[in-house]
C-alpha cells in the first residue's frame, strides 16, 4: 500500500515538474515573441522616418527644378549687363542672384564640382573636343548641375576634353 501510494505521489510530483516545464517554455515562447513584435516594431519606425525624409527631399527637388532657371536667367542678366555697362541693373540683378543662390544653398542645393575630371554620374557631356587638357577633363560648362542632398537635381552640362589631334608630320 505504502508502495503504491509512494508512486503516486512520485507521478503528481513527475506531472507537476512537466506542467512546470511546459509552462516555462511557454513564458520563453511568449518572451521571444514579444521581443520579436518589439524589434519589428522599431524597423518599421525608423522606415517611416527614412521615408518620410525621402518624401520631403523629393517634394523640395520639384521646386528646385523649377527655380533653376530663374537663376539661369540671372546669370545670363547679369553677363548683359557687364557688357552694356550699367552699373545699378546690374547691381539689383546681382543682389536678386545672391538673395536666390543664398536661399537655394540654406535649402540643401549645391552646385556640382566641374574642376576635375567628367563624371557620368553628375556631368552631362555635350560635346567631346580636341584640347591640350588631359583627356577626359572637363574644359568647359555650358550650364551649371545641382544636387540637392545626395541627389543629382540637374546634372553640369559640359565640354569634355578628347585627345588632341595627331599631327602628320
């Protein structure tokens, strides 16, 4: 009697150490998902914060295209000017340029870098042409490239040195 009693204490104690068990593995499974929700839960924060950003840098890209060319025709307003020597147009269009360049620049545009050497991935090339540069140099722009953050706004249109002329003699 005394060893069948003995067993069944033995079984509640064996079935109360796997409710136990089952039940610490069940907290471990519930843990890990709630650490699994939470990961996921801050990749997706900071993709809207990257997206967001993306959407504004897009939104201003619109406008910056679109205030190009009034810088443009200043630059061009400007060269009239010089040429016809009146010294108070030029001034105005020079203090509207500055004002324009000044806030195009607060707002993240830059111009692109045409000292060195062409770049397809922010120079456009019009044209290739003989010169005593090095080749594949730029040697003249034809329209100023901006970039507005890390993105090309409108790539430098320029003139890239080819290899001079080889002569017969």
């Amino acid at each position: 009697m005394e060893d069948q009693q003995a067993r069944e204490e033995q079984q509640v104690e064996e079935s109360g150490e796997d409710r136990l068990a089952a039940l610490a593995a069940e907290r471990d499974e519930a843990v890990d998902r709630w650490k699994r929700t939470a990961a996921d839960f801050d990749n997706f924060r900071k993709r809207a914060l990257r997206e967001r950003q993306e959407l504004i840098t897009l939104a201003n890209e619109r406008l910056v295209k679109d205030l190009l060319p009034i810088l443009d025709d200043l630059e061009r307003a400007l060269e009239a000017a010089v040429q016809h020597q009146e010294a108070q147009l030029e001034e105005g269009v020079r203090l509207t340029h500055r004002a324009l360049a000044a806030l195009l620049e607060q707002n993240g545009v830059k111009e692109i870098d045409t000292s060195a050497s062409f770049d397809p991935h922010v120079h456009e090339a019009l044209l290739t042409q003989p010169s005593e540069a090095e080749e594949g140099s730029v040697i003249d722009v034809v329209q100023k490239g901006y970039t507005l953050g890390d993105r090309v706004v409108r790539p430098a249109r320029v003139v890239v040195a080819a290899a001079p002329p080889e002569s017969d003699g």
